[in-house]
C-alpha cells in the first residue's frame, strides 16, 4: 500500500502541452499485451500551468463535427460569460481535464505522485470510447502516441531516467523504437526472453491484453522480488465480456488486480461521468443543466462506484432537481449492463 501522500498536492487539471516528438504517422499492429514496475525512492518535481475550463467527457471523442460546431461554439461563448468565480474559489468540476491529452499529462502526474510516496502496483485507465475500438483507422496510431505522453509525462515528474515501456508485441516495440529515436525510456515486448533489465527503475505496461495474462502475472510476480519495483498498467485489457465471466476471470480479478491501486480512472457516462486521481477520492459527476458542457459534483467515496450505487446517486440527482427519471433513464442501460456483468464476476 502506498505511503500517505504529501497534503499539499491537490486533483488539478493541468493544461496540454505539444509534443513535438510523437509522430503522427499511422502504422497497423497487432495487440497482445506489455508489463510494468516502478521506482522507489524518486524526487517528485510537479510542472505545469493550471486551467479553469473543463470541458465535457463527449469531447474526448474527438473533434465536433460541422453539424454541431455551432452548438459547441454557441455552447462555449455561453459558459465564458458566466460568472467568472474568484480565484480562491474551487468549481465542482475544477479537478478534470480540458481534453483528452490534457487526461493523459494528469495520469501521468497523478502515476509519479503515487510511485514516489512507495506505490507499488499501479493501473492508469481512460473508458473512452475512441480508445476501446482499436479497429477503427489509426486508433492504434492514436493510441501509442498518447501512451508517448504518458511515458514522457512520468519521466518529467519522477525524474526518473531508467524507464522501460514493455509494449504488446516485438513487432509494435520495433517500429515504435525506430520512429522514437529520442525517446527517454527503454523499450521491450512482452514476447521478450527478458524484457526487464537490472538497471530498470520503472516499469509501464502499455495496454496489457488478456490474451496474454499468464505472461502479464508471471512478470508482476518476478517484479515482486527483492528489491520489489512498483509495477504501471496503463489502459489494461485484462477483463473482457467477450471471453466471459468464469472462475478464471473471477479469480484474476480477486487475487491479481486486487493487489493494484486505480491511481486514475475516467469514465463518461451519458448523464455523467465517473472519476479518480490520485490522492483524491473517486468522484461522480452530472451534467450542469444551466451550464452547458460542465459537471456538478454529486457525490465522493473512498473506493469506485458499482452499478448499484451509481443507480442510486443518480436518483438522487434527479429528486433533488425535480427533473424527473432524465438522469437515471439516460445511464440505466448502461449501469444495467454493467451491474450484470460485475455481479458475475465478484461471485
């Protein structure tokens, strides 16, 4: 279990920055799945420029399309000319990000910040659309070079020079080596004899799939050694409703991911949104009717909201608004869908 984190570090939102380094180039491959570690005794150093506009979790899906780029500009304008609130002053959904770079940079933050208070097992992970259908054209592209962000991002707030990213095959660690001459941090498979080094210090497993998770706990437990290094899933794949919820699932579930801390999750809903980063609590957002494209804080809790309670959080919502079942018919589907599927598997 990770030390207590230091008071002073607060769930911001940190604006974008570009990075000139990522390639943009689109380039088909194959998925199975990477590993992780971490680094003890690392200095923090936190950077970055804050914002106070915090965009909606819809667009994260990418850019407005011409039919609705006037609603989206229309709907901007509007929430500029609200009341600007002082600058001491926190707005519910003051602690997300403007976009869907600006989600990694945090991650990332929020990554470092748990390594070096001696977190050992850490999982980053974004439920957006755009990054769980990996089929559409260059959604892998897409995918790699915002995992380059994220590693970029670590290295920056750590310090930390002895990185290894462990990416899902031989073929995608090959090309994404050559494209990244002047990357900071080392690379290696997971199909590698041994894809960790003596001399790593952390360890970021870049989307780790299920097909490949004997491999994925055989690598945890050797990094589990003496001296133990913190282990990063970033964007893990290790559950899937199509393979089922049998006593494997179950039991990855139980004994394996159990020992891991979620030190950053985002997740949209259509009413809402669902949200941690670390050291702050997981969030659970609604929309702001009177403020288009913003949240209102509905509620806080210790550990991630199942179904069920979400259910009962957004009820609440809606009595208290008077707007009848809109919020709760607008996720029910989904949190009926999602209540099956987690009740199967914590059997």
């Amino acid at each position: 279990m990770a030390a207590p984190a230091p008071s002073c570090f607060n769930c911001r939102c940190f604006a974008s920055k570009p990075n000139s380094s990522i390639s943009s180039t689109n380039f088909p491959l194959s998925f199975s799945c990477p590993i992780f570690s971490g680094c003890n005794g690392i200095s923090l150093t936190r950077t970055g420029s804050s914002s106070r506009t915090h965009a909606k979790f819809e667009k994260f899906q990418g850019d407005p399309s011409e039919a609705n780029l006037e609603d989206t500009i229309l709907s901007s304008v509007q929430t500029q000319q609200q009341t600007v609130p002082a600058e001491d002053e926190e707005e519910d959904d003051s602690c997300l990000p403007s976009d869907l770079e600006g989600a990694v940079r945090q991650s990332g933050q929020a990554s470092a910040l748990f390594v070096s208070s001696g977190g050992l097992r850490a999982i980053v992970e974004l439920l957006i659309p755009q990054l769980q259908f990996l089929d559409d054209e260059g959604a892998q592209a897409e995918l790699w070079e915002l995992s380059r962000i994220f590693l970029d991002t670590l290295i920056e707030e750590t310090g930390c020079q002895k990185v290894r990213a462990i990416f899902p095959d031989a073929g995608a660690a090959a090309l994404l080596k050559y494209l990244w001459k002047d990357a900071a941090f080392g690379f290696a498979s997971l199909s590698d004899r041994k894809p960790v080094e003596h001399q790593d210090e952390i360890i970021v497993m870049v989307v780790p799939d299920y097909q490949m998770l004997d491999r994925v706990e055989r690598i945890a437990s050797e990094l589990s050694d003496d001296p133990p290094k913190p282990l990063i899933m970033w964007n893990p794949r290790l559950i899937s409703e199509d393979v089922g919820v049998g006593f494997n699932v179950r039991k990855l579930r139980r004994y394996f991911l159990s020992s891991f801390s979620t030190v950053y999750s985002m997740r949209p809903f259509a009413a809402g949104a669902v949200f941690r980063c670390y050291p702050g609590l997981w969030k659970v957002f609604y929309d702001d009717k009177d403020r288009p494209g913003r949240y209102l804080l509905a509620k806080e809790l210790v550990s991630r909201p199942d179904a069920e309670e979400l259910e009962i959080i957004y009820g609440n919502v809606d009595e208290k608004s008077k707007q009848g079942p809109s919020l709760f018919s607008q996720a029910a589907g989904i949190f009926s869908s999602l209540n099956r599927f987690m009740k199967a598997i914590a059997k």
